[in-house]
C-alpha cells in the first residue's frame, strides 16, 4: 500500500464536504430542513471510489455537464477552485484516468472520486 497517496484522500473527502457544505449554506441557514452528506467508499474493477452525496436541491443538468466537461480538459477554468484543485490532486497523484465526476439530481448532489486500488 503507497502510504503517501493513502494519506491524500481525507485531504481530497474534506475539500468536496467543504464545497458542499459551502453551497448548501443558505439553505442550512434557514433551517429549511435537516442536511445530510453521505460518503461511501468501495472498490469497482480495481479502482478505489469514493462517493459523496448531500441532500440538497442539486444542480441544473446543463451546469453539471459544463462543470463535468470542463474536468475533462487539461486547461480549464470551472468556476470552483475547490473542485479544480481536487481533480488535480487526484490526476497528479493516479494519474489521468482518474478524476472528479459531478452527478446531480433533484434534491440531491452526487461527487465521485476515483483513484487506484491502494490496497
């Protein structure tokens, strides 16, 4: 097991809480119901994935694939320095297959990290 990528996921599960968190605040702050965020972890034909989820109000299907799409690019400039820097770190230290994925739908916002089996 690489010790050194290990200790880089809760790093990586804390910036996307923080970014969900941070979206969902209005909402929080109002009390207008409780807030959930859910993490799972599994593996799938070889490859570490972590999964989080809130029970928020999502987002537009067109802004999720922009945001989905602009993850794709080498140089790309999402409007959330947060998620950049995650998907970077991600690509960085498992390489370019691997990544951020932003799924979304009503009531709920779904954000996937893959990375390489470290077992």
């Amino acid at each position: 097991m690489d010790n050194g990528k290990l200790s880089i996921i809760p790093n990586l599960i804390n910036m996307v809480v923080t970014y969900m968190v941070e979206k969902g605040k209005a909402r929080i702050d109002r009390h207008e119901s409780r807030s959930c965020i859910s993490i799972r972890a599994y593996i799938l034909g070889g490859d570490l994935f972590i999964e989080i989820r809130d029970n928020g109000v999502g987002m537009p299907k067109m802004k999720m694939d922009m945001l989905n799409d602009e993850l794709q690019k080498e140089n790309y400039m999402i409007g959330s320095i947060g998620l950049r820097n995650v998907n970077e770190r991600i690509k960085l230290n498992f390489g370019t297959q691997y990544g951020l994925r932003i799924e979304t739908e009503e009531g709920k916002l779904y954000l996937a990290i893959q990375t390489e089996n470290l077992a």
